[in-house]
C-alpha cells in the first residue's frame, strides 16, 4: 500500500488567482444619498421669523399639504415656484409625520428641487427641530 499526496501549494495559488479575478470583476453599487449642505459643527442656529417660512406638511399617508390645500408633485413644484417668483430665498420647512414613507419626502423634496428651491429645513411633526 502506497501513500498518495495531494500537493497543496498550488491550490492556494489557483484560491488566491480566483478572489483578485472576482474582486477585479465585481460591480460594486455606490448609492448616492440626499445631497444636503448642513451647517459647520458649532454654528449658531439660524432664527426665523415663522411669517418668513413656507410650510409643507407630509402626514403618515405621504399626503403634501402646502399652502392650506393638499398637492402632488407637480403641483408642489408649482407653488413653490409661484413662491420663489414673488420673493428668492425663502426657507421651505418640510414637517415631516414619523409614519410618512421615506419615497414620500424623497417626492417632496424632488417637487422642491425642481422649483429650484435652495433652502430647505426639516422638522418632525412630532415637534423638536
């Protein structure tokens, strides 16, 4: 009876060829969040008078009310635009509802967008800043 070995150094070469091959090839999705300029680590807050802010409440059900009259995207895009029109620079404060969808802000902050808004702030419903 004879003892065969298998040799075992090039296996590791052939395991070490593999993972910079699949490594090399792989596709690797970066997901690109909000863009958003927030300010310095330590400034000081920024205060509004609340006559100065436009308000645009999203509730649990992702419903924008803007102006005193719910609105759809475009129609948020629109107002805002009317707004900008009248006097540039505005802050548009979105209240967000804690059950509100995320693709719902995602929405409202895409209708806000499009109106070239620039300045734009949160604030949970549920009060707090």
């Amino acid at each position: 009876s004879r003892l065969v070995q298998i040799p075992l150094v090039s296996t590791s070469d052939v395991a070490f060829l593999l993972l910079i091959f699949f490594l090399t090839t792989a596709v690797f999705v970066s997901e690109v969040g909000l863009p958003l300029v927030l300010p310095p680590a330590g400034a000081d807050p920024l205060t509004v008078q609340a006559r100065e802010l436009l308000v645009v409440r999203l509730d649990g059900a992702g419903r924008m009310v803007a102006g005193g009259a719910e609105r759809s995207v475009e129609a948020l895009a629109a107002w805002a635009r009317e707004r900008e029109t009248e006097r540039a620079g505005r802050i548009y404060l979105l209240e967000v509802d804690p059950a509100c969808r995320y693709s719902a802000l995602v929405a409202a902050l895409d209708g806000l967008r499009a109106a070239q808004v620039q300045r734009i702030s949160f604030r949970s419903a549920g009060g707090g800043a």
